[in-house]
C-alpha cells in the first residue's frame, strides 16, 4: 500500500460512524452542485459535519488554507460513499 493510500485508509478509519439520514441529504445536495468554491453557510456545514463524524472539536479550517477545507470534502465523501453509509 503507498503512503498515500495508506493515509486514506486510516482516515476513513478515523470514523466509525455511518452519517443518518438527514446528513446524507444535506451532503447529496452538496456535491450535486458542482464549483470550486464553498459559500460560508456551506464551510459551517462540512465543518460541523466533519467534527461529529471525525470526533473533533468544532472549528472552521482558515479559508487561507483551501488544502484542509478539501481534504475535509474528500473525507466526508469518503464516508459518504462508503457500502453500510447507504
């Protein structure tokens, strides 16, 4: 396995919980929209999301640092795809 594969694996293991049913609602709409920028109520969203399912305290990742707020997509996506998240 290579690092970066390796690195996705354990961060989907981070997470042990499915996302409910509202959530999967809320992150569907999201990623139907497709664009290269998040508003401020949606950066709330994958923060609040993020924490509850990756187990860490709410905060917003700096807009400065777009690398965080992407990996965070990714990692919510990662859940979100997952075969017991349907």
């Amino acid at each position: 396995m290579d690092v970066k594969t390796e690195k996705k694996h354990l961060t989907i293991l981070k997470s042990t919980e499915k996302m409910d049913e509202e959530d999967k609602k809320l992150w569907r709409k999201f990623r139907s929209v497709k664009k290269n920028t998040v508003t401020h109520e949606e950066l709330v969203m994958i923060s609040e999301l993020h924490a509850l399912y990756f187990k860490h305290t709410y905060y917003k990742p700096c807009t400065c640092n777009p690398k965080e707020v992407k990996r965070w997509i990714q990692d919510l996506n990662d859940i979100y795809a997952l075969p017991y998240a349907d």
